[in-house]
C-alpha cells in the first residue's frame, strides 16, 4: 500500500471518528504538515467526490454519512459470503483462521455503508446456523509453525501423542502437506524420519513444535493429487485395495446421491440395492464407514476387510451377551 493511500484511509478513519476536525488537528495526528492535509482533503473531494466541507462548528466533516472511500471494490453479496465464510470457520472449533477472517471483515465493512453492514451481519446471524459436531482443542501458534515449515521446506522436531497407543514421542519430519478433512479434523502429511515413511499425524495431538534449520527435498515420486486421491477419507494404507460394498435398497438414494471417491462405480441391481465399487488404499475407516450403516451394508471385497468387519461384529455381540469383560 502507497504512503498515500495509507494517509488518505487515516484521513477517512479521523473524519469519522473525531469531534471538529481540524487542519491543524489533522496534520497534528496524521504527523506531517498542514499542507500535506490541504493537498489529502482536495484530492479526495476531486478524485473521489467525496462530499466534505468545513464548518466552525463541526470542522472537516462528511455531509454524507453513508459516503464511503471507494479504496475496495467489495459488494454486499461478496460481504455476505465473506461474514458466513469466517462464521463457518468459527463453528468448527480449533479453526486457525477464524480470528483473521473475522478481523478483516471488520475492516472491510468500514468500507460499506452502516446499515448495509448491519444488515449483512442480521442475515448470517439469524437465519444461517452451522452445527459441526465434535470439537477439537488447536493450538494456533503450531498450525502457523506448520504453514512456514511447509512453504519453506523445513524439517520439523515435534513431541507427539499417539493416541492408540496412548504414548509421547519425539518425531522428526518433513512436513509435506496441511490437510483439513471434515472442517474439525486437520492433519500434517509428511516423510517420519522415524518411521521412514510417508505419515500422517493429527495437528491437535502435536504438543510441541520446533522448526529446524535443515532444508529438504520432497520424495520426487511423491504426487500430492494422485496420493490424496486414493486415499478413503483420511486412512492411507501401504497397498490398493479393491473394494465392493453392497447396500439395500433403503439405503442406496444415499449412497448414489454422493460421490465417496474418484474410483467409484455404482452397479445398480432390480430390487433396488446396489454395490458400491472402489480402488483405495487403508480399510481401516472403510470398516467403520461400513458398520455405521449396520445391516444395510454387506462388505463383498476384499478378503481382509470382510474378516475385520466379521471379527469387529462378533465382539460387539459379546459386549452384548456378557461373554466380554469391561
């Protein structure tokens, strides 16, 4: 931003904010000659055609308060979406961008008219709510750490909590990629010295954070887009997998009306169920997604996924039947 238009948003920011402007007063808060404001005043009445005058009694003054600096091209649907954006990054709690999402709207609708902005903020208030279930406790400070790690190809130490093996560890990595699934779950995805492989690693379970000063290369076989997209929602397994899920026909509108993955194919059948097909890697979140549905949804491949659903059902049934102890 020019030095100019630094002073002029001042200028504007004082006309509003203070009782009598003055030239003297101006020049007096800005730091620089009456002259200066003389010229600052001038070019926005000419440029600008902002609608100021002088008077004894209120000094530099707007004769129309609804007047606003034309310094930002910003409409009131681009505010809308802007306020709803950072409410929605509010909602999912642990958000790293929310308090600078909120701040910069503040500034931008000093921009726009009073009502308008009132308006805007009534609107995404009262008649969009957001609900995102589960919360998560970030810290800030770590997340920011992990961007700079990641933009200037750092390595990082971190002390780490492996929640099943409920464990601390101290990891060295090179941080490759942030990943946000699901708005609350936020991953670092990196090459784990220690494990000597591609990780991934909950940002929330991060205790502690160092960047150090080695640089590193990425694995040149790595691909970003192809590695995401094998991966089924956020489980990376070491091999790929060819998945056929079958589901009843009361369940299939809300299978087909979703896309799970980029490999799927859907095979529909007469009665109305179909069986989902898929080539992933992990199933481990597979076995999950799969139990969430219940009796509506029959694992058909592969081998290994059928046996983890079968052994997973018998031990709910002994949670069940008093054969477990808890």
């Amino acid at each position: 931003m020019s030095r100019q238009l630094e002073r002029l948003l001042q200028v504007d920011s004082l006309l509003r904010t203070r009782q009598r402007p003055t030239t003297l007063s101006l020049a007096e808060e800005l730091e620089v000659s009456e002259r200066t404001v003389r010229s600052d005043l001038a070019f926005l009445r000419d440029r600008f055609d902002a609608p100021l005058e002088y008077t004894p009694k209120l000094g530099h003054h707007y004769t129309d308060s609804e007047w606003r600096l034309p310094s930002i091209s910003l409409t009131k649907g681009e505010l809308f979406a802007l306020t709803v954006g950072a409410r929605m990054l509010e909602t999912y709690a642990g958000s790293p961008y929310a308090l600078q999402l909120r701040s910069a709207i503040a500034q931008l609708s000093k921009r726009l008219p009073e009502k308008t902005w009132v308006n805007v903020q009534q609107l995404a208030e009262e008649y969009i709510l957001f609900g995102a279930g589960a919360e998560i406790d970030l810290d800030p400070d770590i997340w920011h750490k992990l961007e700079d790690a990641c933009s200037q190809r750092k390595s990082v130490m971190m002390t780490y909590y492996t929640a099943s093996r409920d464990a601390i560890s101290e990891r060295k990595l090179d941080p490759y990629l942030l990943h946000v699934y699901r708005g609350t779950n936020l991953y670092l995805i990196g090459f784990c010295h220690l494990r000597q492989a591609i990780r991934w690693f909950r940002v929330d379970r991060i205790k502690k954070l160092e960047i150090l000063q080695e640089h590193f290369e990425p694995d040149p076989k790595f691909n970003a887009k192809e590695y995401m997209g094998s991966v089924f929602q956020h489980e990376v397994g070491d091999k790929l997998l060819s998945v056929e899920i079958w589901f009843d026909a009361k369940t299939a509108p809300y299978i087909e009306e979703r896309r799970w993955h980029f490999t799927q194919e859907i095979e529909k059948h007469p009665d109305g169920s179909l069986t989902l097909k898929m080539v992933v890697r992990g199933i481990n979140d597979l076995k999950r997604w799969v139990m969430w549905y219940g009796k509506s949804a029959v694992v058909k491949n592969p081998p290994e996924l059928v046996e983890l659903v079968k052994n997973e059902v018998a031990k709910m049934q002994a949670n069940y039947t008093g054969e477990a102890s808890c």
